[in-house]
C-alpha cells in the first residue's frame, strides 16, 4: 500500500540564470565629481527573466505536483512511497481542508496542491516557478521525503514567504545560524538560504551558492551595493558603478566594470 511522507526535510531551492547586459537606456541618477561617491546607474533595459515551465518540472507520475491534473477534485497530488522500495512518485491521496499558511500536523490536515512543511501547509511548485506562488512567497524550498529509511528527493519544490531579510544586514538570518541572507529568485526576492563559502569572482551554477552579499550573475558571485547616494556597501574604484537593474530588489545595485 502506497502512502504519503509525513515529513519535509527544506533544503534550499534557488535559482539565478542570469544575464550580465547593460542597454543605451541607463540613466545616471548621480554624478561622482559632484558627490565624491561611486556613481548610481539605474538600468531598465535588461528584462527579468522569464520564469520557468513548472508544470514540466515536475516528476512525473499518476498527477502533477504543481497543477494537480490527475487528481479528483477533493483529493491531493503529493509524493507516495512503497514502504519497502526507496522509490518516490506522485500520487492521489485524500485532501484536506487546511489553506496555504494554515497549521498542520500530517499531509491529511492540507488542501489540494497544499504539502505540510514545518508545520504549516505550503504549495507544490516545481523548477523554481514562482509562478505558482501566492504573493509574498516563491519556490525557493526543494521537497524531500524520507523513503524506506532513506532521504530522497521527490523532485518538487515547496512556496516559502520571501523579502523576510536584509541582504546588507550580516545578522537578518540570526535565528537560524546555517542561513544568510540572499537573492532567491530572478525578480529580485529575498529570504534567508543556506550560507555558502563562494566569494567574490569564484564560478557559480544555480542553485546559486555565493555569500551573503553577493549574488550570481552570469556565472560568476559580483558585488551588491546599496543603490543610494554614498550608500554603504558601495563599489570600490576598482569595481566600476553601482547599477540597478530589474532583477534587483529595491535599493539594491551591482557593482558593474567597463560600462
């Protein structure tokens, strides 16, 4: 008989495929003789990237995580496991009727396209699609389940709240030490991730895995400013302008060479 995880190990879930670009469009917003300060370029040029197709992400099986397709309608598509075989798939069980951010205790206590996560009900996404998100959170959070005494991935992701930290702030994340804060998602959204040892220059693959105040942008960890007049942290001489493109939250800039 096949049954669903009662647990959710959150692990982080990022992703950062993004382009370094800058177009004719920039506007300077301060002038670095006048100020004696890096000077501010506002880039509105560079589109956010598209979101990814989360649906198709999704393992596959009787139904899909993300859209539910597969399911009647007063039942769940969730993660199934044999209790004897480490194999995971999606799979129908019964719904209930808890609501995205109510408290729960089991799978069962959840709505449909909802999954009990740290002890409140989450949705399913797949591949990073914010898409699939309420507002104010992202699929930032890989779901795995434990599967005849093992670990394993059920290859879906989980909507957490996001813009919960201060990505110039070393102690935004201090109630979980093994956590900093970090850009999560291409439109800019910020949450407390995994710490990670990549500095800046080092090469960086999403899920991103570069230190607090640095963010993965074309392969690489650059350098984020506070995109404000004599903002701290700003960008050394050597380390070009400060630019805000798009993909950054408010405030926010990178430190960009040979503009």
């Amino acid at each position: 008989m096949r049954t669903s995880s009662l647990a959710a190990l959150a692990t982080s879930c990022l992703t950062l495929g993004l382009a370094v670009a800058c177009g004719s469009a920039d506007t300077t917003s301060t002038d670095p003789a006048a100020t004696g300060c890096p000077q501010l370029v506002d880039d509105e040029t560079v589109a956010i990237e598209s979101p990814p197709d989360g649906p198709a992400a999704c393992a596959t099986g009787d139904c899909n995580y993300q859209t539910q397709d597969g399911c009647a309608d007063d039942q769940a598509c969730r993660p199934q496991f044999n209790t004897t075989d480490p194999e995971v798939h999606p799979g129908c069980e019964p719904a209930g009727s808890a609501a995205s951010g109510e408290a729960c205790s089991a799978q069962g206590d959840c709505a449909r396209g909802l999954y009990c996560a740290a002890g409140a009900c989450h949705k399913l996404c797949c591949g990073a699609d914010w898409t699939a998100c309420d507002a104010g959170e992202s699929c930032i959070r890989s779901l795995d389940v434990r599967a005849s005494g093992q670990v394993l991935p059920a290859e879906a992701g989980l909507c957490f709240a996001v813009g919960t930290c201060d990505l110039f702030d070393p102690k935004s994340c201090a109630d979980d030490p093994s956590r900093e804060c970090k850009i999560v998602d291409p439109t800019g959204a910020v949450a407390c991730a995994p710490r990670s040892n990549a500095a800046l220059g080092d090469a960086c693959t999403p899920p991103t895995v570069c230190q607090q105040g640095l963010n993965c942008v074309g392969g690489f960890c650059i350098k984020l400013c506070q995109f404000k007049q004599c903002g701290d942290p700003a960008c050394a001489a050597d380390e070009g302008d400060c630019v805000h493109f798009p993909r950054d939250p408010e405030g926010v800039g990178e430190c960009m060479v040979g503009r």
